[in-house]
C-alpha cells in the first residue's frame, strides 16, 4: 500500500536494537510448526509539517512521532512500513508508541499462522498532531470513519495485583465500552498515558526540513526510545500497569494512588512520581487520566525521552467508556524558547 511506502531512508520498518524475536523486512517471513508470523504495516496518512504562510504556529508542527512495536513490554520493532515478526505460538501483547502510548492488541500466535495488525497516524486531520489514528486488524481502506470507530473485537485482559484483590482487575478495550461494576463494589478506571508534548529536540546542527516534515526529527536513530511501564501502587497494593486503560474494581471509600514513571533522566533509572486519593462509591464507575508529559531529546546521534511532569484529570462517573484516547495534550513552550518561536532550538 502506497501510504505505508517509507519517505527517506533510515526510517524504514526493521528490528529494535534489543528486539528478541526473529524480525523479517518487506513481508516476507514464513510461520514455521513451532511459530507464526506477526505481520505489521506501519504508516501515516498526510505529511504534516509547518505551514508555509505562517511559522509562528507550535501546534501546526510535526511530532516525533515514529513507531516502536513492543511485543510483551519489550522493544521489537522501529520504524514505516512492511515487516515481519516470528512469535513463538501462544498470545502476545502488542502495543505501539508513536509520539505517544497509541494503543495495544492481543494477538494469538499459532502454528503455521500469519497474523497482521496495521497502525496509521491521520496527520491529515488537526496538522500532524496524530489525533486520528486506527491500531488493529488489517483494513484495505484507512479513513477517517474507520479510524474512529476502529479498536474492535478487542477482549478484556486480566492484570496481575499483588497481593490479590477481591474482584479481578482488567486491561479494557481502547473502543467505547460499558464496564461491569460487581454487586457492592465501586469501578475505578485509570487511562495511563504518555504524549510527547514539549515538542523539542536538544540538536545544535539545525532541524533538518525536510526530514522534519515528514517524521518530526532531523534525522533517524539506530536505537529509537521507548517508555517502559509504569508501576502503579492502590492501598499498598502493586497492580500490573501499562500504558493503557485499567479497570479496578474497589471497596466503597477512599483509596490513595502512587504512580511512578521512568523519567528518561539518566541510566540510574530516576522516577517521576504522583500520589492521589480517590473516592470510589458502590456501583459508580470513577475515571481519572494520569498522563506523563515528555521530551524527546537528540544528543550525539541518540534520541532518548525525558518525563517533565506526571498530571491528573478527574472525570465525571458514566456509566460507559469512551474511545481511549479522547485527545491528545496540548504542545507547550519550554522556558528559554526564542521569540520567533523557532522549533526544536537546543535546551
């Protein structure tokens, strides 16, 4: 397919640096009896970029917003494009960050089999901001409607809680959805998610137009960043977090939260940190939206994420989910940002 065509070299679709499964370029992997292909097609929709009558726009620039496919929490694949990865049969995780947390699927590996899951940025819609974008089974069509109403046929995960909870808590589907609150027992949802919205890059030999245009960076990365987990603390109980969407149900009352994210810092793995209290009544279904603002920085060939701050919104209770996610954050400015608000200038 025409848009998934790779624009400039060095961004192609190939493995991670620390990938652990056999990846194969251009489709051409083969299932084997002990193993199926996972097929990804990685692309965008629109080339985004500043507009050319008017520079001093920040949310009319493009986001560092290149994919990693994590297969079970692990980088695998980088990059646009055709590509394929040799899974051991039996189900996988899958999710995709693209300038952001842009969403996950189960798949199931079996023998012989080939799966294929498509991820499409719209940079069309709301100028390269990735406000659109459609992760799941292949289509022969990508647009706007079935982008938004995409995310189905989805099924609800369990995590791991340690030490167990009364009620088992649940990876849900990123589609709508209306959620099961246990006789007694209050829902607490939780969308984890991080977007890159300081929209700099620390590199002194200039942006480089063109590839800004078409990816947000000037140039590619042989090891392109990721955000690993979070972990996530309710009433001194662990529950296995992800970037996604999380449903707890909880005892009627007052439960505090501790949520830590791996800053990006340094390789002493610091931790940006936040602790709210929430109170959950019987038969309610409370959301809240923790979102951990990034940085991408571009220091002597590396890119790397840096985490400036953890927030929190509050959301009326509802009896159904919407889509995950509704939107993404706002840009902001960085202190020190010259007046004519030039882009990625260096920090």
């Amino acid at each position: 397919m025409r848009r998934f065509k790779v624009r400039a070299e060095g961004w192609e679709a190939q493995a991670h640096p620390l990938a652990e499964h056999r990846v194969v370029a251009g489709g051409a992997g083969r299932p084997g009896p002990d193993w199926g292909v996972l097929r990804l097609r990685l692309g965008k929709i629109g080339e985004g970029g500043p507009v050319k009558s008017n520079h001093s726009k920040p949310d009319t620039w493009v986001y560092p917003g290149t994919p990693v496919v994590l297969v079970d929490g692990r980088p695998c694949v980088q990059g646009y494009g055709l590509v394929d990865v040799e899974l051991p049969a039996g189900p996988h995780d899958v999710e995709v960050q693209g300038g952001g947390s842009r969403g996950w699927w189960r798949v199931e590996s079996g023998p012989n089999s080939v799966t294929e899951l498509d991820f499409v940025n719209d940079l069309y819609y709301d100028r390269a901001s990735g406000k659109h974008w459609y992760f799941g089974p292949a289509l022969s069509r990508h647009n706007r409607r079935k982008m938004r109403s995409a995310r189905r046929d989805q099924p609800w995960l369990p995590l791991g809680v340690n030490p167990p909870l009364e009620r088992a808590a649940s990876l849900a589907p990123m589609g709508a959805s209306r959620p099961e609150v246990p006789a007694g027992f209050g829902l607490l949802v939780l969308d984890l998610r991080w977007e890159l919205v300081w929209q700099r890059l620390a590199h002194p030999q200039g942006t480089g137009q063109v590839q800004m245009k078409h990816y947000g960076e000037p140039r590619p990365s042989k090891r392109r960043p990721w955000l690993d987990r979070p972990t996530l603390v309710i009433d001194d109980v662990e529950v296995e977090a992800r970037w996604a969407r999380l449903c707890v149900p909880l005892r009627p009352g007052r439960h505090h939260l501790d949520l830590a994210v791996p800053d990006g810092s340094s390789e002493d793995h610091g931790f940006a940190t936040l602790q709210e209290t929430v109170e959950v009544a019987a038969g309610e279904v409370r959301r809240s939206t923790f979102t951990a603002e990034v940085v991408q920085l571009h220091d002597d060939e590396k890119y790397r994420l840096y985490v400036m701050e953890l927030t929190s919104e509050g959301h009326r209770p509802a009896k159904r989910l919407p889509p995950y996610p509704a939107k993404r954050p706002p840009l902001r400015r960085m202190d020190g940002e010259d007046r004519q608000h030039r882009p990625y200038s260096v920090m």
